[in-house]
C-alpha cells in the first residue's frame, strides 16, 4: 500500500484531503505559498516542505490543488517544480 502522499496547494480543498490522508495512516507532505496554511497542515500533523520539488522527492503521490492554469503549470514544470524532483 502507498504510504506517502504529497499534496501541493493546503488551501479550501487541499487542506481537508490532508487531514483525511493523515486520519488513514499516510505520512503526508505538502507545500503551499501561503504561510497560515502551511503553519495549519503542520499542526495537524502534515510534513511541510519548501517547494513542490521537496514534495515530489518523498512522495509516491502527488495531488495539485492550486488555484489556475498556470499555477499548475508552475508547480509541475518551474523552477523548483515536481519534474525537478521526481526519481
């Protein structure tokens, strides 16, 4: 069974998924460029990390739950996107 899930975007919707993967047992990571959302992830429990980059090194799975097309775009192909990252 996948153990680790990354999810990057902890807001309205990726916040509640976190908290249902961790309730199951998962180890989750995940990343957000908002700070109070990243401070909440980690008080439940979450593994915060500092980019979707860091997300795609520890993960088996990744969800993206950002907010348009191109933060989309960003989180898989930028700078220190998940492509980066993955094995």
């Amino acid at each position: 069974m996948i153990k680790t899930i990354g999810i990057i975007g902890l807001g309205r919707t990726g916040f509640p998924i976190s908290q249902a993967y961790l309730k199951e047992g998962y180890k989750v990571y995940g990343f957000d460029i908002r700070k109070e959302a990243v401070a909440a992830f980690e008080s439940s429990g979450g593994h915060s990390q500092m980019s979707p980059e860091a997300v795609a090194r520890n993960c088996d799975i990744i969800l993206i739950l950002v907010l348009n097309d191109q933060q989309v775009i960003e989180t898989i192909a930028g700078e220190n996107g998940i492509l980066k990252g993955m094995g």
